[in-house]
C-alpha cells in the first residue's frame, strides 16, 4: 500500500513542474499575442525601433537581442581564460589536494554572490576604471556589462568543466606517459579531446545564465534603446529592457515587453537543449 | 498529530482575535486598512505623512511606488483606494474610467543636475536645455552656454545627457516643460512619461540618474527635486518666463501655483508667468473615485480615504512637506481640494457633510 502512496505523490509532485512551465509559456504567448498581431513576429523581431509616440507606437526587439548576445558572446570570451585555468588546476593539475579544494570552494562562492553586489562593484569601481582609461566617456556600456557577467559565470563554467576533466579514466592519461608523453601533450591529446564535449556543455550552461542576468546587465549597460555599434557604446538587453520599462508600460508596450520576454525564454531554452545534449554525448563517449 | 493540529487552530484564532480586533479611533469609526499605489516621487513625502496620519487616526496606509502608471492602472481595476500620479488624467484618460477627483498633495519640481568640475551656479534657458537633450549643443563650451555663463571656464568635453530609462512623471514634467519652451522639442520629441531621447544614456529611477551624474564627469540630467535636495547634487539655475534666473527651492516652486487654477485642479505649472517662479514645477495628486462605493468597499473605508486625504492638506501635513524636502501647496489649491472633496460620494451621498 505504502509503495503505492509513494508512487502517487512522488507523480503528483513531477508533474507540477511541467504544468508550471507549461502555465509559463501559455501566458507569456497569451499576453505577447498582441505585439506579434500588430507588428507581425518577423517584423517585431528585425525591427530596430523602440518608440513611444502616442499613435504610431513602434516596437521591436532587434535592439535587445543584439544587446543581450553581445554581452553574452563577450563575457563568455573574457571568462574563459579564467575559468578553463581554474578547471584545469582542480580537475588535473592539482587533482584531490588541499589547494584545489580551497581553490575550487573559493571559486563556488562566487556564485552565491546576490546580483546587485556585482552590479554596485561594477558600478562604483569598474566604471571609473573605464572612464579613467578613456575607453569610454560614460563607462557603462556593453563593455563594462560583459566584463562583471564573466566573472559572474566563471564559478558556472570552472566548477561543471573541472567535474568532466576529473572524469577523464586515467588508463588513458598512464597509457600517454608510458609512450613518454609530456604533462602538456596528455591535456592537450588525450583530457581535452575526452572531456571536450562536457567542458563545451558547461559552458553553455554558463551561457544560459548570462543571458537572463538582469540586476547587473541595468545597472551597467547604460539603457539606450539603440543598436549598440561598438562594444564600448551603450545599449540595453532583452533581461534590462523589460526591468526598466515594465512598471510603467501597458497596453501595446507591455504586449511588447512580454513578446521579448517570450524570446529571451525561446532562446534560453535553445541553449540549454544543446547544453543537455552535449552532456549526454560525453556520458557516452 | 492531534496536538498539533490543536494548537495549530488556537494560533489561528489568536491571530484572527488580534487582526480583527480593530480599536476604534476618535470619530468612532474601526481602524481601517487603506491601501493606495503609484508615483515613487512624493513617496518619501507619503511615508512620513501616513505614518503621523496612522498615529493620529488609528488607520494603516499602504502605498507601493510602482510609478504614475501603474497606479492609475490598479485605480482602474479598482484594486487600490487611491492612486498617486504626477500627472494629472487627460480628458480621454477621465472619460475611460468611472468619474475621479483629483486632489492635489504637494509640489515639486525637476532640476537640472550636473557634473562639472570647478563649475557651480550653471545658467541655462529651456531652449538651451532642448537642444541639449536633442543632441544640438554637444559640446560643454559651445557658444550657446558660453554666453549665459560668461564668466565660467566651461571645459571643451562632450556633454553626456543622462535620462530615466523607466517610464516616469519626473520625464512628463520635464519634456512638458521642453514641449512648452521649444517648438523644436514639440515637434521632433514632444511629451510623455517615456520619451525617444536621441542621445546620451539612461538610468533606472531618480537614484539610478542621480548616482550616474554623481559618478561621471561631464554629465547633465534631471532629477526630481526631493531627491536633488536631499543629496546635495550641483543643479542649474533656469530662466523663467519673465527672464529671471531661478534656482529650485521651496519658495521658488510654491511661487509657480500662484497663477490662476481650474475648479478640478488639473492644471500644469511648468513655465509659471509667476514672478520668482522655478520653471519646472509640478504638483503631485492623489485620485480617487467619485463614488466610493465599489469592489466591496465598507462606508468606513470610504471615509478613512477622505480624512486622510483632509489630513494631508491640513497645514500639519503640509508643514512637514518642505521638511521632507518638497514645496507646500499654496492656499487656493487646498480651498479648491476641500470644495472637491465635499463632492465625493457614498451610494450616492456625500460622506462629508
């Protein structure tokens, strides 16, 4: 009796999650209706102008999307040079010593830092740094955003990669030194090529997290509704875009807002799929 | 298990016991809970004025700052006993709801706050202002600004105008005020709560401008007055309709209502013909319904709403106005308010007599 009550709940409990989800996108589709019947989904995609003249209002979500994957291209360029060492210095180099447990805590703890740290971080020190090297006069931007979201993502990326490479069967890596492989060619010929499916996972999943940051991404992306043309100039992301202007949107602008909402969720569940594939592929191999 | 559901159900009651209880006040009537949202800017006003208005009435108020917007719209799904905006209702607004008043509860106004090392007490005129937000006057020494401050040394840097990037009554004011001075404004950029800014960049909430200007050099934005005040940021001194140089003090925005005001009050004061007028002021409301009877409002709620609304234009309420860094409403604006409120109904009767 008991194992059947215990099937029952353990199901009932299951299947929250995917109506929850499922309640999820039927709202965000349900109240982004409107936009995509005014503008048309292609053209409220491609369409670059955010204005709110009263009459001839016009919508479109190519300048947040451009803003959200540039920050997120960006910060997963400046992330890697630290995540990858640190993952290698864990998971190879230093393998089960009290220095990679130390480092790799340290590491982890980034990630429980709240979002509107980094962004006053960002805000109060990173930002005159900027203005202070002439990179540009107003030290928000694109740039700035990218750099605090890189760091932000770097416990996401270091700590899943470390977990691949420690998984790498050592037959492989003793049977490259016994053909008097150096340290450097077993990383570079036999961890990198086993592991490197997962290590590419995680960092998906790191990505995954850039993209929906929205705390940091406001306070220093420097909210203009443009295009942004250089990496130093500011803009604004699907994630801020919707922070900024959802108290006081309504009717059409709000349809638009949730519409970009609805996209940033398409394009993270994207990203993710192709995270959990990647994973299962390295499980196999 | 039934132990605990024992004393489950006692602390049930015990919070029921204490929540309903409701100690009745001096008019005689329960302690009501009200519960109103709206405008962020005279929210630090609100706070003040309802925590003296519970201690002297027995009643609670709740106000959410979620802006001019958004309390309009719970006014409008009749969720909130009132709404607070910083602007007033337009004509067709007013006639897509139930019947409102509109209750004027302190000035304000916007300043132009900026960042200029070893530069202070900067003029501006309104078309200067326009041009700069439009992206005509780009630089700090440009000709324009050089001649209303001739005896400054404006350095030769770009200007960064820095604007809301929410949807705000702080921009209504400001571009009205724009619209007013500038045919080039009203036509290329005109008025609203969120305007298509050509240049610069954006910040999130008076803070977010404010922190902006605070921490980048060659900066220029506006900025709701209580917050300038409070923070001590540099602001300019902006030139009226008479041609006065004005800088925004409690004085100088009291002295931008002394014109003429309609019976409902909704009226805008930006470029007041008042002498020693600040340009940019405004007034701030509180809306109400007419009727007071709906979504399952009680009679003593209706009229809790109004004697907070008597309270705040009380001269106890107003005197801590200009405290909390605000203007007081100037006398004709209270008459008016009170003759207003008097209209204000039951099923049909009026609660005050």
């Amino acid at each position: 009796m008991n194992d059947r009550l215990y099937k029952i709940l353990l199901f009932a409990a299951a299947l929250i999650m995917p109506i929850v989800c499922g309640g999820v996108v039927y709202a965000l589709v349900t109240d982004a209706y409107e936009a995509f019947e005014h503008f048309g989904f292609f053209k409220f995609l491609t369409s670059s102008e955010w204005s709110y003249t009263e009459g001839s209002e016009q919508y479109g979500a190519l300048p947040f999307v451009t803003g959200t994957l540039m920050t997120t291209l960006l910060a997963l360029i400046f992330c890697i040079p630290f995540s990858l060492p640190v993952a290698m210095f864990v998971g190879e180099y230093f393998k089960g010593t009290r220095m990679a447990a130390i480092l790799s805590t340290v590491t982890d703890l980034l990630a429980g830092i709240p979002s509107i740290i980094y962004g006053l971080w960002g805000f109060y020190t990173l930002r005159p740094i900027i203005m202070a090297l002439n990179i540009s006069p107003q030290g928000s931007g694109i740039l700035t955003a990218s750099l605090v979201l890189a760091i932000m993502i770097i416990p996401y990326a270091a700590s899943l990669s470390a977990e691949f490479i420690k998984m790498v069967p050592n037959d492989l890596k003793e049977g490259a030194y016994s053909l008097g492989a150096t340290r450097a060619e077993v990383i570079r010929k036999v961890v990198f090529p086993v592991a490197g499916s997962g290590i590419f996972s995680s960092y998906v999943l790191a990505i995954g997290r850039a993209l929906g940051e929205t705390m940091t991404v406001t306070m220093l992306i420097g909210n203009t509704n443009n295009i942004p043309d250089s990496i130093t100039s500011t803009g604004n992301s699907m994630a801020s875009i919707i922070a900024n202007q959802f108290g006081e949107a309504d009717d059409l602008r709000l349809s638009s807002l949730i519409a970009i909402g609805l996209i940033l969720f398409l394009i993270t569940a994207f990203i993710n799929l192709i995270g959990k594939i990647m994973i299962k592929r390295a499980r196999i191999a | 298990m039934k132990k605990i559901f024992a004393s489950v159900m006692t602390w049930a009651v015990a919070v029921a016991l204490v929540a309903c209880g409701g100690n009745a006040n001096q008019e005689g009537r329960e302690a009501q809970e009200l519960s109103g949202a709206g405008a962020t800017f005279p929210q630090p006003f609100y706070n003040v004025v309802f925590e003296q208005f519970g201690q002297v009435h027995g009643d609670q108020v709740a106000y959410g700052g979620i802006g001019s917007g958004g309390g309009v719209r719970n006014l409008r799904d009749k969720i909130v006993d009132f709404a607070g905006s910083d602007a007033y209702l337009s004509d067709e607004e007013m006639a897509a709801m139930d019947p409102v008043v509109h209750i004027p509860t302190c000035m304000g106004a916007v300043v132009l706050a900026y960042n200029l090392e070893g530069v202070s007490g900067l003029k501006l005129t309104g078309e200067v202002i326009a041009q700069i937000f439009a992206g005509e006057i780009t630089m700090w020494n440009d000709e324009r600004l050089v001649a209303l401050n001739p005896s400054m040394e404006l350095p030769a840097e770009s200007i960064i105008p820095v604007y809301r990037s929410d949807g705000s009554g702080t921009t209504f004011v400001f571009t009205d005020y724009l619209t007013k001075v500038s045919p080039m404004w009203a036509t290329k950029y005109g008025m609203g709560k969120s305007v298509d800014f050509p240049v610069g960049q954006a910040a999130k909430g008076n803070p977010g401008v404010a922190g902006v200007i605070k921490q980048t050099k060659h900066t220029i934005g506006y900025v709701g007055s209580e917050y300038a005040f409070a923070q001590q940021i540099p602001y300019a001194a902006i030139e009226n309709k008479r041609g006065e140089f004005i800088l925004p003090s409690t004085a100088s925005i009291s002295a931008a209502a002394s014109g003429e005001m309609p019976a409902d009050t909704r009226c805008s004061i930006t470029n007041s013909e008042a002498p020693r007028a600040y340009p940019i002021s405004t007034f701030t409301w509180m809306i109400i319904y007419k009727e007071q009877h709906y979504a399952d409002r009680k009679k003593e709620q209706a009229m809790a709403t109004l004697d907070l609304l008597k309270y705040i234009l009380s001269d106890e309420a107003q005197a801590i106005s200009s405290e909390v860094h605000y203007a007081p409403l100037p006398t004709k604006a209270k008459e008016l308010s009170l003759e207003n409120l008097k209209s204000v109904t039951f099923d049909g009767v009026a609660i005050l007599q």
